[in-house]
C-alpha cells in the first residue's frame, strides 16, 4: 500500500461516511462498491467497511446522544435481534460464491435507492399508545426537542414483533455486506415503528456499530480485516462520521437524497457487472 493509495482511501471514506451519516447510514453502502472498484477483493472490502462502520457509529453517537435524538432503550431492545442475525451472517459468509455477494449487493443498493425516494418528512406527532403495547411496556416511548424548530416532539412504539423480525434480517445483511444495516433499520424504524426521521437516523446509527462489532471477531479470524487497507478507511470514516452527524442536526437533506439515489443506482449497475466478472473500472490502489 503506497502513500497515495492510502490517502485516496481516506478521502474516499471521508466522502461516503459523510453522506452515509447525514442520511443515517454507515458508509460501507459506498465504501464497498469504491473498494472493489478501486481491485480489492470484496471479502476484504467488507472487512475494510466493517471496521469503518464501527468507527462511523462511535464518531456519530455523541452529538445525537447530546440532542437527545437517540432512543437508548429501543436500540439495546431491538439488537438483541439485529447482534443474532449478525451471527447468523457470520457463519454464511465464507460459504457464499463472490458472485452471490456481488448480486446481494447490487440487491441491497437498488432497495437503499427505492428507500430514498419513498422517505417520507418529519411526522405530526403520534397518536396515544395502547396500554398493553410493548412499547409501553418495556418504557420505549419517548420524546425529543427538535435541532431547527425547537419543538418537543413525542412518539409511541408499536408493532414491535415486526421491527424485531425486521432487525434480525438487517444484521444478517450487515454481516454479509458489511455495509452496515442502517440501510435496512431505518425502513423498519421509519415504517414498522413510525419514528420520526431524525429519531430513526440518530438510533440507526447508535445501533449499527453495535451490529458490526459482533462480526467483526470472525472477519479478523479469517484474515478478511487488512489493517494496511482498514486503518485508512476507519480514520475517514471518523471524520467524515462526524461531518455527516452536525449536518444532519440543521440541515434538510433533500437534494442530497437525490443525489444519494444516483449515486447508489450507479453503484448498483457496477456491482451487478462485477457478478458476472465484468470489471467496469480499471483504477487500482
């Protein structure tokens, strides 16, 4: 690894924890496609992105903890479900054809895009949980001070079965992927239990490096962890984290979704032509 290949791989995960973050996801959804263009192979890419999520989490958590925007205990709730199917990755990651990832990814950035565009704004404030929900019964429901209006908003939790389900799917595309699975928890934040926006970007991305450090172990075990290719990528993943995280406290983000989508549709044919050996970028670190 030279110098220059080192700090393209900086800037690179700069850029795409920076956009992850303001959107409420990890940066592997882009970090991965830029790896495996840049001719890593993408056992090691997703290792890469698997400590770059980690790092994402921890550099994001403090501001939204301060705002109060984070829901500390649905998040310890639903990763008991989302750390299980984490190791259910796990164990079939060194099973799957690189094919088979490839297409998985492709999968996954086209559901991200499709995502994006449906992403509804801020919501009125929820109506009176029921007595007997889970969300009541476990405290879940909370309320936070919105960062532009100042405005205190509630929320109540339902339909906690579904997101638990949800979750557990997540964390095994999470460990697959390493992509961290902000992608697929903030639509079961976002739909199954309604959060406000905000709430679910600022709890996804509490709960993603959480996900990741259950897989993190066994990528290492197996040698998929490079800390010549890791350590570039996990320090601009800090800042671009941070960057990402005060963006999201005072901005709206919807041109930058709009340009999120684009970027996730190209990245998405890219992954798709690497399925079938096609590599459409010639760029080597």
């Amino acid at each position: 690894m030279t110098a220059t290949g080192a700090l393209a791989l900086f800037a690179y995960s700069l850029v795409a924890s920076a956009i992850g973050g303001v959107l409420g996801m990890a940066g592997g959804i882009l970090i991965v496609p830029i790896l495996t263009a840049c001719g890593l192979d993408i056992r090691t890419a997703i290792g890469a992105s698997i400590v770059s999520v980690i790092a994402c989490s921890c550099a994001s958590a403090p501001p939204f903890l301060r705002c109060r925007l984070t829901n500390m205990r649905l998040a310890i709730v639903l990763e008991l479900a989302t750390t299980l199917g984490a190791l259910s990755g796990v164990l079939l990651t060194g099973v799957l054809p690189v094919a088979v990832l490839y297409l998985l990814f492709a999968a996954i950035l086209l559901l991200s895009a499709w995502q994006m565009l449906g992403r509804r704004g801020e919501p009125v404030p929820s109506e009176p949980a029921s007595a007997d929900g889970w969300g009541t019964l476990l405290a879940l429901h909370g309320s936070y001070p919105d960062p532009v209006t100042g405005v205190e908003t509630g929320y109540v939790i339902e339909r906690m079965p579904a997101a638990l389900g949800l979750m557990y799917g997540a964390g095994l595309i999470s460990a697959l992927l390493g992509i961290g699975s902000g992608v697929l928890k903030i639509p079961a934040l976002d739909a199954a239990l309604r959060l406000p926006l905000k709430v679910s970007s600022a709890t996804s991305n509490f709960m993603i490096g959480v996900t990741a450090a259950a897989s993190a172990g066994a990528y290492f075990a197996r040698g998929d962890i490079v800390p010549a290719i890791a350590g570039p990528v996990a320090l601009g993943s800090v800042f671009g984290a941070v960057l990402g995280a005060r963006v999201l406290l005072v901005a709206s983000t919807k041109h930058l979704r709009t340009m999120f989508v684009a970027i996730l549709l190209l990245l998405a044919g890219q992954m798709l032509l690497e399925a079938f050996g096609i590599q459409p970028f010639g760029a080597r670190l």
